[in-house]
C-alpha cells in the first residue's frame, strides 16, 4: 500500500470575467483544474443572472486546484496579475460592474502573507501608474457557475476570441507586461 498523498493546494481569484481566467493558468503543469465560479456574496447558490444583476455581491472568478510540488502560490500570483488591470475599481475592461472587480481570496495565513509581499511587490514596480485597488480577502464559499461557462475558452474558441473584453484584456496586458 503506498502511504505517500499529493497535497493539493486551492487559490482562487477574481479577475474580471472568468472566462479569461482559466486558460491563463490551466497551461502550467502542476495546475490539475480551473474551475469558473462565484465567490464573496451573501447569496446561497447563486445563478449567473444573480451575479451579474451585482444583487448577490459576488464576484466572478476562479479555483485552481495545484500541486505546490510542481508549482507555487507565489507562482500563480504573478499569474495572475499578468492578467488584470489592478487598478480598475469597476470592472475589468469592457465588462462593468460589481461582479467583475478583482480580489485575491486567500485560504490560509501563508497564502495571506503571500498575497501582500506580492501586492506590495507591484505597487514597488511602478508598473501601474493608477494605485493597485485589487482587495485581498479571505475565502468564503466557492459556488462553480453553470456547466455551459466551464472552459468556455477552449469549448466556444471563435466566440471567446472575437469578445470585445477578450481583445481589449490581451490589448492591455500586451502593453502593460509585453
């Protein structure tokens, strides 16, 4: 019988839609899923039409279960803020509204800790020239979206690539990181 068990680690992140967050991390080896769903409101099982009338307070975003033998928190970190604009209060580009603002939704006191060096880290940059807005939280309930919005990058590609948000983050984070 074999006593060794794979950790698994658990991030989750709101940035803007969560269609744009799953590929951006589902690359990396060590990343085993991405799953798009809702997190930080105060409703019970939200629907996607919940979340986004903004009457539920949750945020759009991802879970990402990983194996921190092959990558680390620190890791998906940087990922992720190559792929927000952390200093839009409202939304992200052209999706507006409470639903779409970003957050770090931390697990435990490491990932908290990690989460502001990293934070901390960007503002040093000077990359942005508007201050980082994107709030560090603790995790409550993850609630995945609908079956129809997992990987929909991958499952409706012509439709994803030709979304005016789509263009306008990639337009963006080209200018920003290259």
């Amino acid at each position: 019988m074999n006593s060794s068990k794979m950790t698994t680690g658990k991030a989750t992140f709101a940035g803007g839609c969560f269609w744009c967050m799953v590929m951006p991390f589902d690359v990396y080896e060590g990343v085993i899923s991405v799953i798009s769903g809702y997190i930080g409101g105060h409703l019970e099982n939200p629907s996607y039409e919940d979340v986004c009338s903004g009457s539920s307070g949750h945020y759009e975003a991802v879970e990402i279960l990983f194996d921190p033998e092959l990558i680390s928190y620190e890791e998906l970190l940087t990922i992720y803020w190559q792929q927000v604009d952390p200093t839009d209060r409202a939304g992200q580009f052209s999706d507006r509204g409470t639903s779409y603002r970003t957050a770090i939704f931390y697990h435990d006191e490491k990932q908290l800790h990690a989460a502001k060096a990293s934070l901390a880290d960007l503002e040093a940059s000077g990359r942005f020239a508007r201050p980082i807005v994107t709030e560090i939280l603790p995790a409550t309930t993850f609630y995945p979206a609908e079956e129809y919005h997992q990987n929909y990058a991958r499952r409706q590609a012509e439709s994803y690539a030709s979304d005016k948000a789509v263009i306008e983050r990639k337009q963006f984070l080209k200018g920003i990181w290259g």
